[in-house]
C-alpha cells in the first residue's frame, strides 16, 4: 500500500498550485476562455487528488465526480509528463493511490487521438494495463484499468 509521503514519484499539491497550472496550460486539454482569463484552478468539482513529480516534470489528477457521460469510476483528467520517468511508471504508481483513498474499482480516461502525435493513441496507458473500452461520439478514446 502506498501512502502520500510513500510514494517514489509523486508528491501531492493543492488545486491553484503554479507548476501544476503551467504544465496544465502546455495541455491539449487545457480550456480557453474566450475572453482570455486564466483561472487559477485546473480541477473541476468533485472531489480530487492533484500530484506533481518530485522534479516538477509532470502533472496528474483524479477526479471522483458525476460523469455526464455515465462513465462509472475515478477519472484520470490530465497527465502531463514532460520529465525522463516512463509515462507508464507514473501511471501505475497513480493507480496504486488512487486505489488506497478511493475503493472505486474502475479508473478511466479520454484521450484525444488527434490531439497527440503518437501514432498509438493512449499507448503509456496501455503499457500501465490500461486496456481500450470505448470511443465517444467526439472520437475521444476511452481507456479504463479495472482492479
């Protein structure tokens, strides 16, 4: 079981956390208000476990929210990795804390396979155990990991 001071890559941070929001903003989910503000929050509601990499390379969030959508679980609503650990490595060691704070057994995702310049689309999730479950009518993949 891993604990918060337990954990080899991510430390955890508050919502309006400034390297957060900078990795956040270089995003392709980051949201743009037409009239140009810049909130400092990057989480929506619900309740949420907001982490950083010890380097500050990397950004990751679970939301535990209603989904419109009726996906079912806790949702992986940004990761950004911009440091040398593998992508996979720090999606594991997420699963593994979100599993301890939450019993939820389900954890999901979307990612957007033409926003990103992998030619396997969500290929670190899947190298974590993730596995492909669905495509939303936006042609957003869905990637889901089921304890």
């Amino acid at each position: 079981m891993l604990t918060m001071t337990g954990t080899k890559y991510w430390i955890p941070i508050k919502d309006a956390d400034d390297r957060a929001r900078a990795l956040y903003h270089r995003h392709y989910s980051c949201y743009h208000y037409a009239d140009g503000r810049k909130p400092l929050k990057i989480i929506g509601p619900g309740e949420y476990m907001l982490m950083l990499t010890q380097d500050c390379k990397a950004v990751w969030a679970w939301r535990k929210f209603i989904d419109g959508s009726g996906q079912k679980g806790i949702n992986n609503s940004i990761f950004r990795n911009e440091g040398e650990t593998l992508s996979s490595l720090l999606i594991k060691e997420a699963d593994e804390m979100a599993w301890d704070r939450w019993p939820e057994p389900r954890h999901y995702t979307y990612v957007d396979p033409k926003k990103i310049r992998s030619s396997n689309p969500g290929y670190c999730y899947i190298q974590a155990g993730w596995k492909k479950c669905g495509v939303t009518g936006k042609g957003l993949i869905i990637l889901e990991i089921v304890k």
